[in-house]
C-alpha cells in the first residue's frame, strides 16, 4: 500500500524540527492519537483511497497553562513514512488535541511515532512566530517520546467464491483474505477459519489471500459459508453469506418450428418440437413432451430426437406450446402464435382416360388407362374412389394417386366407356366416351411372346411379358379338352393351378393376377397328354 499524504503545518510553523537539547520535560506529554470520523465509519474500501483527520492528544500533566506549542512527528502509512509538524498558538492547560489532515489508500495501517514537543511558558511567549525554532523555547520545555500510536483500520473479513464443472459435478473453492485490524509483527493475522457448509479449514500467521476447496463436490443447491479472522489484539470479525452451487448441466431448453399446407381447401398445422439441456434418463431419453397445437394435446414419452405432429386447423391464429420435462422434473415450456392461412380453391376435379385395342389371336381386347388431376386428394395424397366401366365390365380402384389400368376381352363392336372420379370433399367428375372395337385377323396374328410353338402341337402365347400384375396365356390346343396350369418359382415350388375348357384350333386366352411380388414365375401347361412351358417376367 502507499501513502498519500502531504506535510502538514501550520502558518506558523517553519520546521519539522524533530529535536532539541535537554528535550526530557515530563509535564507536557503525547496521550494518543485517533481518527476522525472513526476507522468503522471511514467507508474503507481496500484498494481505494480514503481521507481523515488524525486527531493528536497532548496533555499538561501538571494543570500549568502554556501558551502556544509545536509537535512534529513520524507519520507512518504502510511502509510509507512522512514527518509532519505542527505549530499553534492556542494555550492548554490540560488536555487538548491537534488536528493533522492525512489521506492514504484503504487497507494499510497507520501509525504515529517519535513524537517531539515544545511548548511556550508565558503569556507573551509565541513559539511559533517566524517559524518555530529551538531558540524560541525556554530550554527543557520540550519533551521526546518515541512510543508508537497505531490507528488501525476495522478488520474485514471477506471471502470470494467461485463454481467450476468437471463434466457434469461442479467444483467449488473458496479464496479468503483480510484487512485492516492489527497484524503480527511479521504483518500476519494470528488465526483464519473457514467453514464452507460443513467443512473447516483453518490457517495461522495468515498473511495473504487463502484458498479452499471440497474435497468431496458439492450438488447444486445453496450453502453457508463463513470466514473468521483475529488480529494481533485479539479482534475478531466474522463474514457469513449464503453461496449458491449451480448446476453443470446446460439448462432445459424446448423449443419448435411449425408450418402449414394445404391438402385441397384443409389447411393443416404441422410441427416439429425439439429439448435440448436438462438432464436425460440413462436410456438418454427425456421421460415426457407435451404438445398443445390448436386445441389438439400430443404427449410423447421416452423421445430423445425430435417429435412430429400434424392437425387440421381452419384459418386463424392459434397458441402452440411445448413443455418438456427432464429426468430430474424440471420443466421448460415454449409458447407461441401459429398463423393459419387461408388455402387456395382447388382446380377442378377432371376424370379422363385413354383407351387402345389389341388382338390376341382372334380375340380383341380393349385397354384403358385412367387419369385424375384437380380436386382434393385425402391426407396420404390419394383420390379415395375411381369406378372405370369399360364394355359392361366394372373395375373399382380405391386410395390411387396414378393412372389407373384395365384389359377387358370384347367381341367387336362399339361400347361405351366411362371412368368416374371421385375426391377426398366427395366430389364427382364422370368422362364418357365411345370406343370402337375392330375384327381381329382369323389367321397368321399373333401378339406376344411365343414358347415352343410349332404347327399340330400345343402352343402358348404371353402377353404382356414383360407384365405389370397381370398376364394373359394364349392357349392354341391340338384337341378339345381341359388345360392344367401350374404355376412355379424359379426354385421348383409350386405357387397356383388352373384348369380351364379349350378347343381343338381355337385361341384360348387365360387371364392370370401373379400372386405376391414374384419377380419371375414358370408355367407349365398340359392338355390331353401334350404339354409345354414358359417364363414370364415382371415389369414393375
């Protein structure tokens, strides 16, 4: 520390003069020394400066006035020392005391020494005039103390405190210092305790900031600290505060995005919450989440990742909040408002197909693929019904979002077709048209693949191969009788039979709906004893 004060004198004064001869008087003496106000209500911050007035007691030990008197002394402010003097006119009789300004910096000690006085013994004496010197005293009336007057600042105790994480357990320490009070000759305070909530740590000759830490770590939560130091007098001042642990894991935190879209004129709401923080469970899970969107609560247990929810809203603005609670119960809640729109009018709802004929033989067939564009579609993206009439036959298809297919057999002629669709908001497009469909040539056609055909024998034709679901066989017989069908795996197990009615010469069509997500099947046909086969392949 550093003092910071200059000489002090009066306007008398010319000095310091700090001695003169025979200065050995005894009636006139230095009592003490204190400061004003006092050192409790100096406002002492340590480190900052501070100012005061050091207030000297001199006093007439024999109850003789004198008139005027001169001090000078040792003004010590931590290692810092200074002679300062004073001169006064003014007589006493008994006790009196002296004023000198000093102004050092909070947490040094301060000490007056040496002390020399020197007094006048008459009425016309004034030992200050011109400057005080040792002529203008009465030889002996001067007196020499070497006694030392501390004036000690109070004794504070005080401590910091601070919290670090390893991993997820806080470390807590504890740094202690002192100043002010009476130190030990070697400038040590004798006797230093502190108590962190339960563990006692103590130091002696403490000179210096002291540091402490648990051995064991603390859990969050609040805990009593208090430090006690004694000084060299035997002062004692104690420091208590309440110290808060926090906690090493990053705090709960929930959080969610929304947006909307529309599936036809249905707007909906959709959301994706997320927490992140807190504590999870050891399976690494928070044990629940709870979704409030637009009235609709969804509760997720056990989630670690983020949780998704989708309603239906109509236009307008909705509260949204997500409250997340973590293995140890604490709880995070996110709010805020979700604008709905208002979704656009749909296109119009259209059904459409196209229709092809082709010939298999002498058997004419009639192929379709449907269409649906515009409308309202259902939550999976889907028309619910499409109803396709093609010459008398009805194929219904439910949940379809692409072009719809369907192969009839017809004898020629001219047939009305219609497909009618029908959307998620039950409305109703219907296409009708007219199909015409021609003769087909009575020899030398034939569409498909054909397998071991030969004239006079068995023969059997495929179409479409490769097929999309469903295939036809063209069975040309050497006799009338029945066709066994077998069906088989590439690996020989048998999957399905059929047994249908052919004629001598006649080609025979046979429509079959391959079973399962067989990739490739074999046939195997057998009629009177004759028999061929074949392969079909899958074109999906």
């Amino acid at each position: 520390m550093v003092g910071l004060f200059g000489h002090v004198t009066s306007s008398y004064a010319q000095g310091p003069v700090t001695s003169c001869d025979g200065c050995n008087a005894k009636e006139v003496s230095i009592s003490g020394a204190r400061l004003i106000p006092p050192p409790t209500e100096l406002n002492c911050t340590p480190g900052n400066p501070v100012s005061a007035t050091l207030a000297v007691t001199v006093t007439a030990n024999d109850n003789v006035k004198r008139y005027s008197i001169y001090l000078s002394a040792t003004l010590k402010v931590g290692n810092t020392e200074t002679v300062v003097d004073f001169c006064s006119p003014q007589s006493f009789s008994k006790s009196t005391e002296f004023y000198i300004p000093v102004t050092w910096t909070c947490g040094a000690e301060v000490e007056i020494g040496n002390v020399f006085l020197a007094w006048g013994v008459k009425k016309a004496d004034n030992i200050c005039a011109g400057g005080f010197t040792c002529n203008n005293i009465v030889k002996s009336k001067c007196a020499k103390s070497t006694q030392i007057i501390s004036v000690a600042e109070p004794l504070v105790a005080n401590f910091t405190s601070a919290t670090a994480c390893v991993g997820t357990t806080p470390s807590f320490s504890v740094t202690a210092t002192a100043t002010g009070g009476t130190k030990s000759p070697d400038g040590s305070y004798p006797s230093l305790v502190l108590d962190i909530a339960g563990t006692v740590f103590t130091a002696t000759n403490f000179t210096g900031p002291f540091q402490a830490q648990t051995s064991i770590p603390l859990p969050p939560g609040s805990y009593p600290v208090s430090l006690t130091i004694t000084d060299a007098a035997g002062v004692t001042d104690i420091e208590t505060r309440t110290v808060v642990i926090g906690s090493c894991v990053e705090p709960l935190v929930a959080d969610f995005t929304s947006s909307t879209f529309c599936i036809g004129t249905t707007q909906y709401l959709s959301l994706t919450a997320t927490a992140t923080g807190g504590t999870k469970t050891l399976a690494g899970a928070y044990p629940m989440g709870v979704l409030d969107a637009a009235g609709t609560t969804f509760t997720f247990t056990g989630f670690s990742g983020p949780l998704q929810a989708t309603v239906a809203a109509p236009p307008g603005s909705y509260p949204v909040s997500f409250t997340v609670v973590d293995e140890n119960g604490v709880t995070d809640v996110e709010t805020k408002t979700v604008v709905v729109g208002t979704c656009p009018a749909p296109e119009p709802l259209v059904a459409d197909f196209t229709s092809s004929t082709f010939c298999i033989g002498t058997t004419s067939y009639l192929s379709l693929t449907a269409t649906t564009t515009g409308g309202t579609k259902t939550p999976a993206d889907a028309y619910p019904t499409g109803i396709l009439d093609a010459a008398g036959t009805t194929f219904t298809f439910t949940g379809y979002s692409g072009p719809l297919q369907a192969t009839v057999a017809t004898l020629p002629g001219t047939y009305p077709v219609s497909f009618t669709a029908v959307d998620a908001n039950g409305i109703t497009d219907v296409v009708t048209k007219t199909v015409v469909v021609g003769t087909c040539p009575t020899a030398g056609a034939r569409v498909g693949v054909a397998e071991n055909a030969a004239r006079n024998k068995l023969t059997v034709s495929t179409y479409p191969n490769p097929h999309n679901g469903r295939v036809f066989l063209q069975i040309n017989s050497p006799v009338d009788g029945i066709a066994d069908i077998d069906w088989f795996t590439t690996s020989g197990s048998k999957v399905d039979a059929l047994k249908v009615n052919v004629h001598k010469g006649v080609n025979e069509p046979v429509g079959y709906d391959v079973p399962g997500n067989n990739t490739q099947l074999i046939y195997r046909v057998n009629v009177g004893g004759s028999s061929t086969s074949g392969t079909i392949i899958s074109g999906k």
